[in-house]
C-alpha cells in the first residue's frame, strides 16, 4: 500500500511557539519536499554548488535543517544537499557542543555554515581566537539562522571576513523560512507562501504556506514595513526589515 503525500510522514519536537501550544509538529511527505525546495532555493540565491561543503550548527529537528538531506530526514525523498549536490553535516544546536562544532569547522574548512544566531558567540569563543575566516580560508558564506520564537537579534558578532553575510528567518509552525539581506530586504520564494502585513499590528509579517494550506496564517513576530523603502542596495523588495549587524 502506498502511502499518500499528504500523510503525516515525520512528528518532530520543535521549539514552542507560544506557551501552551504543543511543541511537536507533523509533517507530510509533501511538507517535507516543499521545505527542500524553498531551502534550496534560498541557499543557492547566495551561491551554494554543487561540491560544497555545508556546516549545520542547529537543531537536527529545525525546519531548515530537516530540509537538507533525506540521509537525516525520514520521509524526505531528496533533500536540499541532493537537489545541488552539495554536502552538509550537522553537529546538533546546543551551546555546550561549541567545542566540538569549532573542531568539525576547523578539520572540515566549509564553504558555507549554517549556524543559530545565538550561538555564534559560544562558537567563535571556541575558535581560539581566530576569526572565522583564519580558522576557515575556504569559507565563502555563512548563513545566521534566527528562530521567530526567539527575539530578533540586534546584533551576531560573525566579526571580519570575506564571506557573504545572511539571516534565515524560519517560523516553524507556518513552514515559513526566508532570508535577510545585510540591507533589510527579505527575500523568500513567492510561489511557496502567501505574505502580507497583518493589519492589527501593521508591522508583523503574517505568512501562510501555499503547499499546506490546512495551517492557515499565522503572524510572526518578524517586523517590516511594505516594499519601496529605499534599502539602498538597487533590488526591489516586497517587505524590508531592520537587519541586525553582522
């Protein structure tokens, strides 16, 4: 018997949205496939290829992370890392694995890293007081990832280097992943979500994901004023937001 896309195909524990809301979320095999789109889309609009060697500093059940390879993810039939022939390893997103994450960047020298915002700070206090460009010359681009639950960081600390700066933004419970450029403006695949303002508050992102339009919309806690704000970096944007410094 074949099972159907749209039946649940994995239950993770997610970070809890707002207290009293269950803290486990199902996903289809569907859902699964169109968080590997959009992953893949967001991470090749800053120039993941094929070869490239992807560090994960987060929770192994984080939507982003979940998207990345079906080697992690059961139910996931081709992850992120099979659709742009990359390669990624994820070392878990707790604080207390800084050392051993510090070590696998230094022995593994990856192009790209993924890394919780907040534990840029335990991480690069690892690094034995290089920088993440020293400890890595190979590094190219480093992605912040920012849970919505959490309050939007004002500041990461990635320090000095040569590497492409981004934020993801992910919302669990919405399927909701996009990035932000160092100038403010969001960048997600239009297509894959339905976004506006929400009007009660007039300055939260509200999202819903197209793929699964049985979990309605729900507002974030993303703050953003609607496109034409002069972000001065010459690309049009639907929604702008203040950055935090890198």
């Amino acid at each position: 018997m074949t099972e159907s896309e749209d039946s649940p195909a994995l239950i993770v524990q997610t970070e809890q949205w707002e207290e009293g809301d269950s803290p486990y979320l199902s996903l289809t095999s569907r859902d699964l496939s169109n968080l590997a789109d959009v992953m893949a889309d967001l991470l090749a609009s800053v120039g993941v290829k094929a070869k490239d060697r992807v560090l994960i500093y987060d929770f192994n059940t984080s939507i982003s992370t979940l998207a990345m390879s079906r080697v992690f993810t059961p139910g996931l039939s081709e992850g992120v890392c099979e659709r742009l022939e990359c390669i990624a390893i994820c070392t878990d997103g707790l604080s207390e694995l800084a050392a051993r994450s510090a070590y696998t960047f230094g022995l593994w020298q990856p192009e790209v890293l993924l890394i919780r915002s907040e534990l840029a700070s335990p991480f690069l206090a690892k690094l034995q007081g290089r920088s993440l460009q020293e400890a890595d010359p190979n590094l190219r681009t480093v992605v912040a990832i920012h849970n919505d639950v959490v309050a939007w960081p004002r500041q990461i600390g990635l320090g000095p280097g040569r590497f492409e700066k981004r934020i993801l933004c992910r919302v669990d419970p919405a399927l909701f992943m996009c990035l932000v450029k160092p100038c403010g403006g969001i960048y997600y695949p239009r297509g894959r979500y339905r976004v506006d303002l929400d009007p009660e508050s007039g300055t939260r992102l509200r999202v819903a994901p197209a793929f699964s339009p049985g979990r309605g919309t729900l507002v974030s806690n993303l703050e953003a004023t609607a496109g034409g704000k002069d972000c001065g970096c010459g690309e049009g944007h639907e929604f702008v937001t203040e950055a935090p410094g890198f």
